[in-house]
C-alpha cells in the first residue's frame, strides 16, 4: 500500500479524479466507476436493511474496475500515446483485469475488506451472491450492473445487452444460453432482494437521481 504522507507528516490523502488521472483512466471508464458509486450511494441513503458499512461500500465501488485498462484492446486504440501507455500498464500488473483491480485498490489504500467486496463482486457469482448474506457484495454487483457506458438502465435491458455483446466469445459464460439466462434471474433476484429494503423502487435510480452523488463524488478522498 503506497501511504501518502505529507511535510508535516500527517496522512495525505488523494481525491478519486487525482488516482484516475494517476493510472491514465480513460474518461468513460471514470464515468462507469463515477456512476456505479453513486448508485451504490443512492442505495445506501434509503437503505434500511442490516447494517452494512456505507463508506466501505462507496470506496470499493470508485475503484472495482481499476484493472478495464487491460480489457481495452490494440484494435480500439488509435491513439500511439495510449497504447504505450497502456502496454506499460500491464506490463507492470498483469493482463488479468480482475487481478489488477485487487493490487491497485490496496495500492491506493483500501483496507482487506472493501478489497474482499471487490474479489467478491462478479455477475459470474450470481447464484452465491444470490444466496449469500452479503448485502455489501449485492449492493457493488446491483449497482455496477445498473450501469451501462452509455449511463443507467434498468437490470433486465443492462444484461441483455452483456449476453448479446459477448455471446459469440466461446470463453465467456454468457456465450452459454442457459447460463446467461439462469445468471440473469440470479441479478434479478438479487435487485428484489436490495429493494425489500430499500426506500426506493429499480426505476428511481437513474441519470438525473444520481447526478448529485456524482458531482459530489468527484470530490471524495481517500
């Protein structure tokens, strides 16, 4: 874990825009992760479930996908600049996205469990989140799959749009029909769930309920 420490010794502390900046996070991967946390934070405000830990939430959601910089591919870059950059990057982790996003959330100082929501947070795991007590987890998963690059739509129209996007790449489970099918009702079990206990209905969270969060979350340190 880098500490960051300033003249006076103290803790420094860095605002989320500053880390993406440090990595060279295109925008529309800081917007996904700008979104996914304000979701995760509308939720949390009308929350009245068990007791889950609100800012352990937020900070996993504005660094779960740290690691999509290995995702992008040589034929999406035009730009030289990038593609080196991008070249150093997983040259220096790893071209595991996954993986990359467990290093760099504990590089920028999150504790083990805001790293376990994140190792935890996958639409592969759906039937164990599903049958799991981990509304920490269910919260980053709900949130990150409302959240689609173009801004938030509902849970069905987001999946669709995954199994339609990755349906010919053999080595993905939604490539499988009855899988993706199956991993669907999962997330949608999942949102059912989060709303038994949640002041708001799946259609009050959308671009104009979390534009708020957003604005205030570009200021958030940590």
């Amino acid at each position: 874990m880098e500490i960051r420490i300033d003249k006076k010794g103290n803790v420094k502390y860095m605002n989320i825009i500053e880390i993406y900046k440090k990595y060279h996070l295109p925008e529309n991967l800081q917007m996904h992760m700008l979104r996914v946390a304000a979701c995760s934070n509308l939720i949390l405000d009308n929350w009245n479930g068990i007791i889950v830990n609100k800012e352990s939430i937020i900070r996993a959601s504005l660094l779960h996908d740290m690691g999509n910089m290995a995702k992008i591919s040589d034929n999406e870059i035009e730009d030289e600049k990038f593609r080196k950059i991008r070249k150093e990057y997983i040259d220096k982790y790893d071209r595991n996205s996954h993986k990359i996003n467990l290093i760099i959330a504990k590089e920028e100082g999150l504790n083990d469990y805001e790293i376990e929501i994140i190792d935890k947070k996958s639409s592969k795991r759906g039937e164990e989140t599903l049958n799991s007590e981990r509304y920490d987890v269910k919260i980053l998963l709900y949130s990150d799959q409302r959240v689609s690059p173009y801004g938030v739509t509902s849970l069905k129209e987001r999946l669709e749009e995954v199994k339609k996007r990755y349906k010919n790449i053999l080595s993905s489970v939604w490539s499988n029909e009855e899988k993706a099918n199956h991993l669907i009702e999962c997330s949608l079990g999942i949102e059912k769930q989060i709303m038994k206990y949640c002041r708001i209905k799946p259609e009050d969270i959308n671009d104009n309920s979390i534009e708020k969060y957003i604005e205030q979350l570009r200021k958030y340190e940590i």
